[in-house]
C-alpha cells in the first residue's frame, strides 16, 4: 500500500516504511526522500 501512496519511493523503502509503522518503531535511512514521510516516525542521518 505504501508504494501506491507514494511513487518516488522504491518498493524496499516501501517496504522498510510499512514494517516500521506496524511495529511502531523508527526507521533510520539516510534516504531524503524516505525522511520526509509523515507515515511513520523517520531519523535522518546525512552522509
């Protein structure tokens, strides 16, 4: 379903956003795209 929300997403980051929203965790990513979702709690880390 996460991938239909959102195109610019690759269907791993789709899949990492999904499984962090179902467990309620935080998803760490240097991925800038993936940091903006408001979906699910995101740490950035720039590299």
């Amino acid at each position: 379903m996460e991938k239909c929300r959102n195109n610019r997403l690759s269907l791993a980051d789709s899949y990492a956003l999904a499984l962090s929203k179902r467990v309620g965790g935080i998803l760490l990513t240097t991925d800038s795209e993936l940091a903006k979702s408001k979906e699910a709690r995101v740490r950035h880390f720039e590299v």
